[in-house]
C-alpha cells in the first residue's frame, strides 16, 4: 500500500474506534554508510526501514503508540491498543491538534534525485581520499580514526484527523574524516565533516579534509592556563553548544512550570544590542530546512531575540494552550518513535560585521574558544560551567593552545557582555553562529 | 536504596578481587545460579521465530562471495512508558520494533545490512546486500547450527509487559503524593515508569545459535524546588534488568522519598570554588566517573585502532596500587548485566585493571579476531539497525580497605561528590568534564555545605594515579544509556567510598 493512504487510512481506523482526534507520522528511509580507515574500506552498511506513530485524543486523554510492523493484522490491534492507552491518561483541556492555518507546504528543494545514482565506487574514493589528504597534512598526524562517507533518503508523512496531509522527501550526504596527530606520549584527535543535501553543495575534498588535520595539529602541546579573568573569543562553531543552552532555557514548558532562569524575561533586555536570533526552517537547500513541523504546521520564520530583547519561549501547541500563550509554535520531531515537542529548528544568530581576525588582534591577553565540553548552561539558576579548550590570545594573535580550563560566570551577564560580534557565519546544522567576543569571563585553569 | 549485587559468593568475590585479582575471574561463577526461563508472560510476535533452516540458509547466502564470518541478528523488542506531571497522568506509550540485522565480516571488513521485512524475500536481499563485502572465488561452508543454554543474570519473574499501565499508574500516584507532601517549596514533581521487552535470536556461520529475552525496567522520580530566587532539582530511580514484582508502593516512597531529599539539600547551594582539590567521591552514584573517563578507553576499537590513550599499556602501571577496575555484565539485576552479547557470546566478569596494572580489554567479535584475543561478551548493539561494537556492561571500582570515615576525614578542604551526573570525554585525549548535580564542601573532615556548578575536569589517566584511598563499600547504583557511535546502550556502574588526591574544580567562582 501507498504510505500515505496508509496513514490516512489508520487516521479513520482510530475515528472509528471511538478516538476524537488523530494524527500519524511516518517515516521511510534509506540509508548508506561506508567507513574507510588506512586506505581501505573498513564498513558498508545500508538499507531501508521505515515506521510509524500514532498518537490519538480521546475525551482529552493522549494515547502514542509507534510501529515498524505494517502488516493488516499488526495495524489493525495496533490501532486499537492506542485507543485504548489513552483511557489511562488524565484529561487535559489542552489536549488536542493543533488549529490550523492551511496553506500550501513550500518546496525548499531539499532532495537530489543524483543521490541515488552514486555508484559505490565512487563514494569509496571519497572516503579514502579524505582520509588520504588530511593523513597528509602534517607529519605530525599518525592515525586514523577513519574517512566516512553517509547518504539517506527519508520521506516524512504526516496526516491527522483535521484534514492536514502532507508529505516530503529530502536527501543527505555527508563526509569527512577523523584523524589523531601525536608528539611523544601525547595524542590529539581532530575531524572535520561536510553535510548538504545536495551532492553539489558539498565542500571540497580537500577543504574538509586539511581542515579535520589541522583541527588534530593544533591541540599538540595544548596546557592549562593559570585561573584569572580575561576577554573570551567564542569560535563560531564552539559557540553553537553555548547557545543551544540558551535555547533550552527558552523552552516553554520549562518556562510554565518556573524551572528556567529565563522564566521572568520575556520582552525584556537579556542579551547585548548586537544579538538578533531567527529560527528559520525556509532556507532553501539548508540541511535543517522543513517544509512543515512536527506537528504539521507550515514552517516559517521566528524572532527569538531581537536586537537583545527576548521576544518568544518556543512552545508546542499543547504547552502553548496550557500556558495561555498566543504564540507561533515551534515543533520538531525527533522520528517516528515519540511525539512531537517543542524544540527550535533551525536557529540563525545574525551575523555582525567584524572581521574575525580583527577581534583577536584587538585582545592583549585573552582565551580563544575553539572547544566546549557539554552545554554549560545551568537551566534552572542560569550558572554557566563549561569545560573548554582554544588558544591563548597574546598581544593580538594566537599564542600557544590550551586544555582543561573552565569558563565560569552567569548566562544573562555573559550575553549583555557580548561586545563585538563576527561576521563569519557558516550555515553547517540547525544552530547557526558568528564567533563573538564576552568583554571579561572567568577562565578557570591551574590554581 | 537496594544493592543489586549477587548473594554472599558474589560479594566474596569482589572482596577477594583485590588480591586475587585474575585468577579468581576466571572463576565460573555463573555455575551458582540456574538457567532461568524467560518470563512467560511477554508476548512476542511469532514472525521473529525464524525456523533453523531459515537462519541456516540465510547464513550461506550471506557468505556466497567469500566473506569468512556471516551472523544473523533477529529482534523483537516492546517498550512501554507511563508519565506523570503537573499532578495529572500525562499519557501512557507504546512501540514495538522488530527487524533483521545481518553481518559478513572478511578481514577487517563488516558489511552489514538489515531489514523491518521479515519475509524469507526480503531477509534473502538482506543477506546478499550484505555478501557483497567480500569478493572471493573460494566460498566457506558454514557450520550447522547447535542451539546453546545459557545462564540468566536477570532477575524478571514478570514481565513489566504484562502489568497493564493503570497498575503502574498507582506507583506514579504515590510518589507524586509524597512529593506534594514532603515540602511545600517543592513545585514540581515528575514521576514516570518505563520498561522495553526485547527477544534476541542470534545464529552464526560458527554454528553459534542462541536466544534471549532481556527485560529492562525503570522508576525515576524528579523533582523541583522554587523558593524566591533560588532553584533546585533532585532526582532519584530504581532500574535494571529486574521484573515488575521488584516495584512496589513501598519502592515508590523511598525513590520519592531520595528524590526530594536531594532536591531540598540543593536548595541553599553556594557557588563551588575554582582551583585544584581534593574529592571524596561517595559509594554507588559515582561509577560513571569510571565508566565514562576510563572504560570507553579500554574499549577494544580505540586499543586496535591505537588511537586510545591506553592502547600500549597492557601489563603496564596505569593507576595506584590499590585501584583495580572490572567490566561485569553477570552482576544479578543490574541494568548492564546479559547473559549474552549481541553476537552470542556468554556474559562475563572482566578486570580490566589489577592492582593499578592494565591486566585486559573488552572485545567484541572483530576486534577480538584482529587482535588475537579473547571474546569477553561485550559486542553490544542498539538494535538491529546497527552492528555492534565493543561496550561495556556494569564497569566498577573494586573494592578497597580503607574505612569511609577515615577517608572523609583525612580532608581538610575539598569537594564531597555525593552523585556525579552527565559527562563529556575525549577517548584519545582521556581529557574528562564531569558536572556534579548533588555535591558539598568538606572542611576539616566534615561535610559542610552544598554547592552548585562543580565541573570535574583532568584527564582519565591522571586521576587513576591520583585515587590515595578506596573504601569496602562497593555497590553498584548508577544506571543509565551510554552513546557511542549514536548506539545507545543500557549500562550501569558502580564504586566503594574512594578518595582522589587533587581534581581541577571548574567553578563560577574566581
Ligand atoms: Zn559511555
């Protein structure tokens, strides 16, 4: 059958069992996935799979179930046993689809149909010559963790019980390579990767793979600095896992129930001038671009913060109700297996207009973040610890690198204390950021 | 809360372990206990029964071009979830998994393919996707099959399964109730029960063929504290590879009970001083330390691949004399523990360290035929989906001599690691951050206050030389689901009262 008339028909199925409401989100995937370590394939993996979750309202009650068995028999005592899941749940008047604005899903021209027709060979000599190049790099680099090369297909479904019937297909491709550079007993691993999801967008082999050695050269003598205070340069790539803490603490549920610093801030000045931060699923060809939501909303574009105001909590449609929120809700999904939540989907901070190089040149004494361990971000009390490595920045360049030092302070100082923002965006993912400067930080080392 | 380690042989042993080291895990301990039968109450779907003749003739299509090694992996996996918040059951969830994973392995090459279609079809494309790997003119003939007894680690006499969600709906309930009741400056409380059913049939071109019904529980109680401006969560659960008879309105209290404590103790917390001290961490909630900065390291693929920062120093002193580490996946009920890995290998006991030497590694299938050694039983995999990778199970720092009091009190200014929580680890590096979401201050051998933001940071190898005393105190409390390679895994782990001499603090506070 069909997957979507598949879906459709579950829909009805559950109306007919007696639920009010009902939604089915479906996934059909095919991936591949080759590894190559010191010029020969090590791993081909690949296949086809696919799933489904059902999630229905009764009487207010939620139910969700998912499977990977589409046979009659399986659906149909699937179907049932949803139903009847939602009988435990408590009623919430919260509880229920979204309420619709229809319209037409865009097409972000997410799929390359060229995919496909790789021939593994070619995949292979990918997967080697990244590895090859960036074992190259420099002398210093001794092992290999291995060159890779991934593509997928997916096609999403997503059908539910107030006429909402999409379906989209996107594709993805993805290499890179892993190498670990040595000097004496000491070992420093560095890797770097390219995702599109066009074959043509992607990097060049050489980019990617001079890159990953020298992501692994760098760290080689890397040491703890004594503990002070001193200006700290976020590299725009370490600075993703310090705002992905950010955007946790603007959770809407977190917000409800009062577990997020940010609970009592919207509208307010949280951050310096320079911060604008949009999520925005609509860039054409973005690898975190959506045509519709985890709930089966049309994506658009969000102001999350606006010129250093905290303009929305990212909500999903039942948190938003709960709350009493009027909102543009922002939903994702993590696959078939669990419902969809709250959650941003492709975040751009805003590029400033400075000259990366500039910032640096401009420090006398200063911490150059180019590795973060963990988020940092203590959601409920705002605190931020953060294990981390980089360079030392000595009279306007890069000094030596550093290791094992921690970046201490308080998430709503370190923003209003954002001075200088960089103009060296790179859309990578779905958290997107400029490097900036913080005017001061804790920066925790040797006593 | 209850230990889950086995009666007195068991503990005896791990007493024993620091002197006996080697020898003694050679021991087959398993003889104590039975072959169990899987409870009968989990229902699996017929179709995952692939006949002998079926796997056999999916074995030899999956070494038609020459690969030296063909597995078939089959799955049937039910989970189950129950969540309540905000005073109201939230919903209650379902899934069901089921598919075919197969592997050839030629050389150091894996190809692996799977499939969620279960049709003879279907599973012979599956198997001939996954031939490809090799390409030899000469084609091994697989051995026949010969179904294997295996004994149970598991302490399941009902399967969570069969326990319909309003029974696990009262266990919610009560530890809500206690939650609302224990404090009033605590807002929220969420509880929730979960449980996955999951059979394993593993057959191979060694003529392995084995099956399991592995069964994993959990009852986890979180809860927040508002008061003015200050903020503050505990936390507190019962898991492991235990069946629904081992929850009880009783279980719902205390784990309630434990979580609240936490959470209110929190409360006051003061920011934690930067610099170099002194730690003490407390038994049973610290073993992820263990299995995080120093297992993931002893992991087969990182010591063949020598990109792990032990990959030479086997037989050589990695840690002080009195610290030895094992990789245990027999240990009764615990959340690692399998009677087989996922490649069909008998679960077992494994030091890895002895006496601050680096006596072994953990391996799977591949990595233990690259590198001549022995197969331990920890190729583990997610699920069908993936092939698996050498993992660990429930890893532990044995136990020690030095009396917890004294360890306590040879402090004079230092961190009191009472529960270590979430960490990030470089496997080539070593290099560790750890946060600590429940930890104190020591002065002059006294816990004095709670303090917040404690970062743990250093490197894997240099805080094994560091760990100066270690307690009797063994036990294993630490559960949770460790990723590598995007595999999740249940694990769990463990450790006795144990002092490290100086750890680098990241703190707020300069
Ligand atoms: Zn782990």
């Amino acid at each position: 059958m069909n997957n979507k008339l598949l879906a459709e028909n579950i829909v009805k199925k559950v109306l007919k069992l007696g639920a009010d409401e009902a939604e089915v989100y479906l996934e059909n995937n095919r991936e591949f996935e080759l590894t190559v370590r010191n010029g020969d394939v090590e791993t081909i993996k690949q296949a086809t799979s696919k799933g489904l979750g059902l999630m229905v309202f009764k009487e207010k009650k939620l139910g969700f179930s998912y499977t990977s068995d589409f046979s009659d028999e399986s659906i149909e005592e699937f179907a049932k046993r949803t139903v009847q899941l939602s009988l435990v749940a408590d009623p919430k008047p919260w509880n229920g689809l979204p309420d619709f604005k229809k319209g037409k899903i865009k097409d972000f021209d997410l799929y390359d149909s060229s995919i496909a027709e790789i021939p593994n060979e070619k995949k292979i000599k990918i997967a080697k010559e990244v590895e090859k190049i960036a074992l190259a790099y420099d002398k210093r680099i001794t092992k290999s963790e291995g060159g890779y090369f991934r593509d997928s297909e997916r096609e999403t479904i997503l059908v539910n019980s107030k006429g909402i019937s999409y379906s989209s297909k996107r594709t993805g491709i993805y290499f890179g390579a892993d190498v670990v550079a040595g000097e004496g007993s000491e070992m420093q691993s560095g890797g770097w990767s390219s995702s599109k999801r066009h074959f043509k967008d992607l990097d060049t082999i050489e980019n990617v793979a001079k890159e990953a050695g020298k992501r692994a050269v760098e760290k080689l003598g890397a040491k703890p600095v004594p503990t002070q205070k001193a200006p700290v340069v976020f590299d725009r790539y370490a600075a993703r896992a310090f705002w992905a803490g950010i955007l946790f603490a603007m959770n809407g549920d977190s917000v409800y129930k009062k577990t997020t610093f940010l609970t009592e801030h919207l509208d307010k000045h949280i951050a310096s001038e320079l911060i604008t931060i949009i999520d925005d699923p609509t860039i054409p060809r973005h690898v975190a671009s959506l045509p519709f939501d985890g709930e089966g909303n049309i994506t658009r574009k969000n102001v999350l913060i606006d010129k250093g105001i905290l303009k929305m909590f990212i909500y999903d449609t039942i948190t938003a109700r709960k709350a009493g929120v009027k909102v543009n809700t922002i939903a994702s999904r993590y696959g078939y297996r669990s419902p969809a939540s709250a959650r941003f989907l492709n975040v751009v901070v805003q590029n400033g207009n400075v000259d990366r190089e500039k910032i640096v040149s401009g420090i006398k004494n200063g911490f150059y973040v180019k590795g973060l361990r963990g988020i940092g971000t203590d959601i409920p009390t705002g605190n931020y610890s953060c294990g981390s490595s980089g360079f030392w920045i000595k009279d306007g360049e890069i000094a030596f690198p550093v290791d094992g030092v921690t970046l201490g302070g308080n998430v709503l100082d370190m923003l209003k204390n954002i001075e200088v923002l960089a103009n060296d965006i790179d859309l990578r993912g779905s958290l997107n950021s400029p490097s900036f400067k913080i005017t001061e930080m804790a920066v925790g080392g040797k006593k | 809360m209850k230990k889950y380690l086995k009666p007195i042989p068991r503990r005896k042993f791990l007493k024993t372990g620091i002197t006996g080291g080697a020898i003694i895990a050679t021991l087959p301990v398993w003889k104590l206990f039975s072959f169990s039968a899987p409870p009968s109450d989990f229902h699996v779907n017929p179709a995952v029964n692939l006949s002998k003749e079926t796997l056999e003739k999916l074995i030899k299509i999956a070494l038609q071009h020459g690969g030296e090694f063909a597995e078939v992996y089959v799955e049937y996996s039910v989970g189950n979830q129950i969540f309540l918040e905000e005073n109201k059951i939230y919903g209650a969830g379902r899934g069901v998994d089921m598919g075919v994973g197969i592997r050839v392995l030629h050389g150091e090459k894996t190809g692996y393919a799977y499939s969620d279609d279960l049709s003879f079809e279907k599973l012979k494309q599956t198997a001939e996707v996954a031939s490809h790997i090799a390409a030899e003119k000469e084609v091994k003939e697989p051995v026949g099959l010969k179904s294997s007894k295996i004994p149970s680690y598991y302490l399941v006499k009902v399967s969570p399964d069969s326990i319909v969600p309003q029974d696990k709906a009262k266990l919610l309930w009560k530890a809500n109730s206690i939650g609302r009741e224990y404090d009033k400056k605590i807002n929220q409380v969420n509880v929730s029960f979960s449980d996955t059913n999951k059979k394993i049939i593993i057959a191979n071109s060694d003529g392995i063929w084995v099956e399991d019904v592995q069964t994993l529980s959990r009852f986890l109680v979180s809860i927040n504290v508002i008061k003015g401006d200050k903020r503050s969560r505990g936390y507190a659960y019962k898991d492991g590879t235990l069946g629904y008879e081992h929850y009880d309105l009783k279980v719902a209290e205390e784990i309630a009970k434990d979580a609240c404590r936490m959470a209110i103790a929190m409360l006051p917390a003061e920011s934690a001083p930067a610099g170099e001290y002194p730690i003490v961490m407390a038994k049973g909630h610290c073993g992820t330390f263990f299995h995080e900065a120093i297992g993931h390291s002893l992991e087969s693929d990182g010591i063949r691949k020598k990109t792990s920062c032990f990959w030479d120093k086997k037989g050589k002193e990695i840690a002080s004399k009195i610290s030895s580490l094992a990789d245990d996946g027999t240990v009764l009920g615990a959340r690692g523990s399998i009677n087989v890995d996922d490649e069909g290998t008998p679960s077992q006991n494994t030091i890895l360290i002895d006496k601050g030497k680096c006596v072994d590694f953990l391996n799977d299938r591949l990595n233990a035929k690259l590198m001549k050694a022995k197969l331990t039983g920890n190729g583990r995999r997610e699920s069908y989906q993936h092939y698996p990778l050498p993992r660990m199970t429930n890893t532990y720092l044995l136990a020690g001599e030095d009396d917890p009091e004294d360890i306590l009190k040879s402090v004079k200014k230092g961190i009191y690691v009472a529960r270590i929580g979430g960490g990030n680890v470089n496997w080539v590096t070593g290099r560790f951050v750890f946060s600590v979401p429940e930890g104190y201050l020591i002065e002059d051998g006294k816990i004095t206050k709670p303090l917040k933001g404690i970062q743990l940071m250093g490197s894997g190898p240099e805080v094994l030389k560091n760990i100066v005393m270690v307690g009797p105190d063994l036990e294993i409390l630490g559960g949770g689901t460790c990723g590598k390679d995007g595999q999740g895994k249940p694990v769990s782990d463990g450790n006795p009262t144990l002092k490290v001499s100086k750890i680098t603090i990241g703190g707020a506070k300069v």
